[in-house]
C-alpha cells in the first residue's frame, strides 16, 4: 500500500514538473504580439474584462514601463486600452485628433521611447476618422474654420500626396491611411530622439488601422528610420500599404 502510494505522489510530482517545464518552455511575446494577441481576445469578446487587479493599481506607485507607445486619433470611439485589452501601466497613450504630431505630442512619445525605454512605436489611424474627413471636405484658401482647426487641417492635407486615388470622400480609407504615413514621417523629420532610437535597433515604429467595424486592428511591417532627409517623405509608403487591403495581423 503504502509503495503504491508512493507511486502515485511521484508521478503527480513528475506531472506537475512537466507543466512547470512546458510553461516555461513557451516563448516571450514581444511588444507586438502582445498587441496582436489583446485585439484578437477584444475582437472574439468586446466586453471581455481588463486585466485589472488591485494588487496592480497598487504596483503603479512604483513607476511605469510600459511595453508599447500609441499615437492614436481622439476619437471617442477608439479607447486604446480597451482595443488591445491591457491592464493599467501597459501602454503610453498619445491621443489627438488625426494622430496630428504638435510639440506636446512629440515630447511625449520622446520620453515614452528614451527615458521609459518603450520598445515600440505604434501610429494607429481609424475607420471613418473625423478629422481626416474634415480636411477631404474643406478646401484650400476656403473660409476659415478658426486657428486651431485651420492648423489641424494644415497638417493633415500634405499626406494627401501619397494617395494613387483621388482625394475625396470616396476614398476616405486611403486618405487615412495617408495620413497615418504622413504622422510616421513627420515624428522622424521633427525628433531626432525618435530618429536615432529606431535606426539604432532600439525602437520599432509600425502604423496601424482601426476598424470600428469589426474591432480589428491591422498593422503594417516595421517601418525603418530614413537615413537622410531627403528619404524622409517616402520612408513610410512601402511598408505601411503593404498591410492596405491584406489581413496582415
């Protein structure tokens, strides 16, 4: 009796080593992934709970570390946390409307990157985006619609260069997508900080699309730091069409 129970606890101990093992064995997500992995559980259950305890409220006290910086629209419709099912401390949100780069912005996402030591970069437009339809609707030298829109609209209209198509309301879809190249490219011509940290190795920048439709976000590959100014204007444009109208997840 008592070398069968013997037994038994040693297989139940081999067992349990086998799933510490197995855990073990499985790989890290990198910062990415992680993303992809939180938008596919809001994409399968929108109303699936955070990943919030009070034992991690209280561990904010600590400090932050935030394993992703998003530069993503104002956009009631667009709760970053929400989308990608983080808990508190996970991300470092830069939220204006059409992801528009002002000095504020860029300082943000410089302390996100340098002195938070955040190992990426996401610039994420939207479906249906405000600010971006505002601007396909207003017109060049048309009547003011007060400074601080007027700037808004100023920014956003040189992406509209990029587009194959033209600019105009019936295609919206590639005027954001434009305009998410544009932001990309503007926060490497304005931060050196952000240039330098992505051409080293130690930040990645990735533009990403929102559908309010369906939940899903899509993400375009790794986009590189221009090594000259000149490059600066297309730097964005292979990497971030490339993920266009593919389900690239």
């Amino acid at each position: 009796m008592r070398s069968r129970r013997l037994l038994s606890c040693i297989v139940l101990l081999s067992l349990a080593s086998a799933v510490i093992v197995a855990r073990s064995e499985q790989p890290v997500q990198g910062p990415i992934d992680r993303l992809k992995a939180g938008n596919e559980r809001f994409v399968r259950d929108p109303g699936a709970p955070l990943p919030i305890t009070p034992e991690k409220r209280q561990a904010q006290l600590k400090g932050q570390s935030p394993f992703a910086i998003i530069a993503s629209c104002s956009d009631s419709r667009v709760p970053t946390e929400v989308i990608f099912n983080v808990g508190l401390g996970d991300l470092f949100i830069i939220r204006t409307a059409g992801e528009v780069m002002d000095k504020a912005a860029l300082a943000s996402i410089e302390y996100g990157a340098e002195h938070l030591h955040s190992p990426l970069l996401v610039v994420m437009g939207h479906e249906a985006c405000g600010a971006v339809k505002a601007t396909l609707e207003s017109k060049p030298g048309g009547p003011s619609m007060g400074p601080n829109l007027d700037a808004l609209v100023a920014a956003i209209r040189p992406g509209f260069a990029r587009m194959e198509v033209s600019a105009d309301l019936e295609h919206l879809r590639e005027a954001i997508f434009a305009n998410v190249e544009q932001v990309i490219n503007d926060i490497f011509s304005k931060s050196e900080i952000v240039k330098h940290l992505a051409g080293s190795g130690q930040l990645q920048v990735v533009g990403a699309f929102y559908e309010l439709s369906t939940g899903r976000v899509r993400f375009s590959e790794p986009v590189a730091a221009p090594k000259t100014a000149d490059a600066v204007h297309k730097a964005a444009d292979p990497a971030y069409r490339a993920a266009d109208p593919a389900d690239h997840r």
